[in-house]
C-alpha cells in the first residue's frame, strides 16, 4: 500500500510531491496527460511561496534566466495600479517571472531527485475508502493508498467522488488570450495600435489587453461578454482559433489588430468558488481543487502554499508523530486564507468590470487613496499574503512567516532561510550566553551532551529527545535586534512559538503525539 497518492502533476501536485519527499513519505503523482503541458496558463509567481523557495533553497535556480526576480516596483489591484515604487526598497510584494511550464518542469525534476514517482497517462476513473485506505482504478491501473490528495483542479474528480461540494459563482464575461510573434520591433509602433496603451483598454463593447514578457512575444487578451459570443459552459472549454479572436478583438476596439503569428491561444471564463471543506476522511484538497479565485495573481501563492502546510502534517501523522488533530489544522488554516483571498479577488474582478463614469470614478479616488503609504502597504501584503496568520496568539509573530533574519554563528553568517533547507522543525534560540551577552556561539545541534549552561537554556530544555530523533534542530544564533528571545519555526516557515514562555506547551501541541 502507498503512503500517499496526488492526482494531478500541476505545480500544486509536483510542489506538494517535494514536501512529501523530504520528509520521507513515498508519494506517487498521477496525471492524466501523457505529457507536460507546453501552455503557459500562468506567467509567474507572487507572494510568500517565493519566500518558501528560499527555504527549500530553490529559488536561485528557479530565477535563473527569469526577466525579473525579486520585490515588485508595481503590480495591479484589479484596474488600479499599486505604485510599491514609492515605498523604496520595502515594496511588500515578491514577484518572479516563469513561464508555467518551466514552473512544472523545474519542479518535476525536483520531485524525481527527491524520489517521487510521476505517472503521465494515468486517468482516475473511481476512488472508494475505508478504515484500512483509499482505492483508486483508472485505465489501466489499480492502486491502494493510505491518503489521497486532490490536486486536479477546478473540475476535480477527486473532489467529486469525495462528495465536497464547490459552491461559487462563474463570470458572464470570457477571456481569449494569446501569444503573439511580434510582426514589428514594437508592437506600439504599428499604426492599428495608435491611441492604445500597454495594458488594459476600455471600451463600451469590452476590454483588450496589450503586454509583453519577452523580447519578440507579445501577449493579447480580450474581455467581453458570453452572451452572443459563447455558451458559458463552452466558452473555456473549446478550442481558440485565430479567427475567432480576430473578431473578439474587432467588437471590443472596432479595428483589426497586426497579431503575428498566434503561439498559443485559450479562453477562460473566470470563477469565484470555495471547497466546503478541504478533507473527506482519506481524502484531501489543495490548489485550485480547493478553491478558483476570479482575479489573476494569487492562484499558485495560494495553492503552492497550500502543499506547504499539508505535507509536513501528513508525513507526522504517518510516522506517529502527530498530536491528536494535527491533520485537522489543514483546514483551519488554509481555508480562511482561501476565503480571505477570493474576497479581496472579487473585489479587483468588480473594478475591472464596472464600466462608465462611476467605474471610473471609482478607480480613480482608490488611485489617488493608494498614494498613501498604509493602504499601498496593506494591499501588498494582502497580494503576497503576509497577512496570514495562524491562530491569536499574544506575541506578534507567532502564527506568521517567520522573518529571514541575518544571524551570526561562530560557523559565520546565516539567514533564517538558509536554516530552514532541511525542511524540519527548528528551534531558533536567539538570546545572549548567560556568562557574555555578546559572545558568540554555535549552531550544533544539542543533543545527548548537553552542556550546563545550554541546558539552562528554555530554548534547548527537555527537548533531548527530540533533537536525538532528528525530529528538531537546536540552532543558538546572534541576531543584532532579536524580535524574540527564541522561535520554534515549523517545516513550512511559520512561527509556532515565540518568546521565553510557554515552550513546553508549544512542544506538546505541534511535536508531541
């Protein structure tokens, strides 16, 4: 019997595939198509999973080649634009640039490095459970499995058989995009496009977008309404043909467009849903099976995140580590982010949609309130998800994503990012040497030789065992404005415990079954 079986290898699925895999849990992925994917569905990422790369030690290589890496001068609040420029080098917001199916690809060579097992052309048909597992038939295969999760997207069968219902609305607007050889050395230069402007163009008849990624490429969408163009059920599930653009692009600007040579074209008519719950027994959700948000930007943020918070809990409760409910908390804790996410996604789809003097009144008084320093701020962190927290704890930074703190160790300098590479719980233990508050001392794990004066230590008391079992790292650092006299961080970044304390209950809760 597997231990745990994904369906689907989207980033979601091959992301939470690494997560299992290091934390020793034999994970298979299965994938109804036969191939990886060549379209680029998305564009990038955004938010705190590039800040997880960082703490699986990915990020570099993710980055490479990527037109742009690193904290956003600007980004988009549906039609309003958010200036982080003017917060100098503090911008909230984390972007980097790759192409879905080099997202995919990079991740699936993680994946198999680490051990999983990626099966292309491998449909599900049924999944059943019982007390003992889950067993999963398709064409041509039969599998046993003690967990399953739905990574399968927003017509997940996984989700289906399990019987969680995926309340929400659908858009009455449909969205061709495509991806264009540029026929000039600057798109703006051909005469057809006199008069509109890099990014989204309003008219009465719907809304055409212009942009560019890359050198040579340029990217075209189309906003209009369903009715008379496409049936809604049909409308992102057919084929684009350069045509049928070609004509969407007529009745919203009135003119044909100089496109080039299509590279790929899709429609999408966007939804707004929420999973009733993200676990059915054996079963579980994450990305867009768990939840489709109406506006771009916050899909893969999410759901990668997701993966995050799901793996490390799985793979304690399989290896008898769990604390009674942990799997529970997968739930608890992700859905209100989903939830908190589709509210401020609803929000940016109303302002792109409204039209005529009071959607431009509109946009225009939250521009000119979005010169202020606090509501640009908040905004971006709702973007990069900064605001999450887990739980209400009294010390601020419990139940957040723990701060890349610059740390100094006699071994040298380290970033909290750099500790967190091993993907286990880390004990942060960041007050002065009782006898020299300004001596230095080392990272060693503490272990059975505990020393006197470390054992003193309520960052390093009665964990023994645990440290021992290479359930916990002990890590005694310098850090020259500490935010707290210790941190316990969890596998995926967030804090569980900060301060002096409280420890020993913050151990039982999360380490101790």
């Amino acid at each position: 019997m597997e231990e745990v079986v994904i369906i689907g290898a989207g980033p979601a699925g091959l992301m939470l595939a690494c997560e299992l895999r290091l934390a020793g849990v034999r994970t298979i992925v299965l994938e109804k198509r036969a191939e990886p994917g060549d379209l680029p569905k998305a564009n990038g990422l955004g938010g705190q999973i590039i800040r997880f790369l960082d703490h699986r030690g990915l990020l570099e290589r993710f980055s490479a080649g990527s037109p742009f890496a690193g904290r956003a001068p600007g980004f988009p609040f549906g039609s309003v634009p958010l200036n982080f420029a003017e917060l100098g080098g503090d911008a909230p917001l984390h972007l980097l640039m790759i192409q879905q199916p080099r997202l995919e690809r990079l991740l699936g060579e993680r994946a198999a490095e680490l051990g999983a097992e990626i099966s292309w052309g491998h449909r599900l048909r049924t999944l059943t459970q019982d007390d003992e597992g889950m067993t999963l038939e398709g064409d041509g295969f039969r599998l046993q499995s003690r967990y399953v999760v739905g990574c399968d997207g927003g017509h997940s069968l996984v989700r289906e058989q399990a019987g969680i219902g995926f309340p929400g609305t659908t858009d009455d607007e449909v969205m061709l995009l495509g991806h264009f050889k540029a026929p000039h050395a600057s798109f703006f230069d051909s005469p057809q496009v006199s008069g509109l402007q890099p990014g989204w163009n309003r008219t009465p008849n719907g809304r055409l977008l212009l942009t560019s990624l890359r050198p040579g490429v340029h990217i075209v969408g189309v906003r209009e309404k369903i009715v008379g163009v496409r049936e809604k059920g049909a409308a992102a599930a057919s084929a684009v043909t350069l045509a049928e653009f070609e004509e969407a692009v007529r009745r919203v600007i009135g003119v044909d467009l100089p496109l080039g040579e299509p590279i790929w074209l899709s429609s999408t008519v966007s939804q707004a849903r929420l999973a009733d719950r993200y676990r059915e027994g054996r079963v579980f959700l994450a990305g867009d099976a768990a939840h489709l948000f109406p506006a771009g930007g916050s899909a893969l943020n999410v759901g990668l995140m997701d993966t995050a918070n799901l793996a490390w809990k799985l793979a304690a409760h399989l290896h008898g580590h769990a604390p009674t409910g942990l799997l529970d908390t997968y739930e608890t804790e992700r859905r209100p982010v989903a939830a908190h996410t589709l509210r401020h996604t609803r929000a940016q789809a109303a302002l792109e949609r409204l039209t005529g003097e009071d959607g431009t009144a509109l946009r225009d008084l939250l521009t000119e309130l979005l010169t202020f320093e606090q509501p640009l701020r908040h905004l971006g962190e709702l973007l990069q998800g900064s605001d999450v927290r887990y739980g209400t704890a009294s010390h601020p930074l419990t139940g957040r994503f723990a701060p890349d703190l610059a740390l100094t160790t006699v071994d040298g300098p380290v970033r909290v990012a750099e500790l967190m590479r091993p993907a286990g719980w880390l004990l942060l233990d960041l007050r002065p040497t009782p006898s020299d508050p300004g001596e230095l001392v080392s990272q060693r794990p503490v272990g059975s030789d505990l020393g006197e004066s470390v054992s003193q230590r309520p960052a390093a008391s009665d964990l023994g065992d645990l440290v021992r079992d290479g359930r916990l790292r002990v890590v005694v650092a310098h850090c020259a404005a500490p935010p707290a006299d210790a941190l316990l961080i969890r596998p995926d970044g967030y804090v569980a415990w900060a301060g002096t304390d409280g420890l020993p209950e913050a151990v039982t809760t999360w380490l101790t079954p």
